[in-house]
C-alpha cells in the first residue's frame, strides 16, 4: 500500500514538473505559431499527454522498483531452503540473461548511435 502512495506522489509531482514546464514552453510561443496549430489542440496535447506520462511513471515507479527486492528475496529463501539448487538456479539464469543481452547488441551492432547526426 505504501508502495502505490509513494509512487503516485512521486508521479503526480514529475507531471506538474512537466506541466509547467511545457505550459511556460507554450507562453514563450508566438501568437502565429499559436494559431498555427490552435489553442485548443496546445490545451488538448498538454493535458491528455502529460497524463499518460502521469500514468507511465506511476506505473513504473510500482512495477519494476519491486521486482529487484521479490528477486533477492527469493534468491535468499531459494539459498536457505536447498543451496545446491540456488545454485544451478543462479548458473542457468546467468547463462540466459547473458545470451540474451549479447544477442540483442549483436542485432544491433550495426545501426548509428544517433540518427540526428549529432
């Protein structure tokens, strides 16, 4: 429960950052670049975007903070419990995680770091 209180907080405080962030962004605009994409659409884009990225953080500040505490957890009941096991069960993990990570910068090995040139 505490969990969620934090981690809204903690998004509803990066929203209202952003918000106004991009509100004094939107003030710093011209009047004709204003009316060239309309006020309505400016007003649109910074409340439905802003709270999908609201949504987005809470989100993430809930899931994936949590899921390094439940994997040390289990690895230290897993060592408790039959240490022969934990240990298979570390080595097989290993392997994978490491498979897996050197596969994806073989994919990708070839594509620029920058697309913008820079």
């Amino acid at each position: 429960m505490w969990r969620s209180i934090f981690a809204a907080k903690a998004a509803v405080g990066f929203a209202a950052g952003l918000r106004q962030a991009l509100f004094r962004h939107i003030q710093s605009l011209s009047f004709g670049d204003v009316d060239q994409v309309g006020s309505s659409t400016l007003i649109t884009r910074l409340a439905s975007d802003t709270n999908q990225l609201q949504a987005a953080v809470n989100m993430a500040l809930r899931l994936f903070l949590r899921s390094p505490f439940v994997v040390l957890g289990a690895m230290v009941m897993a060592f408790t419990i039959d240490v022969k096991a934990a240990l298979v069960f570390v080595v097989v993990h290993s392997i994978i995680i490491n498979r897996y990570f050197r596969c994806d910068v073989c994919q990708y090995s070839d594509v620029p770091p920058c697309a913008g040139g820079t």
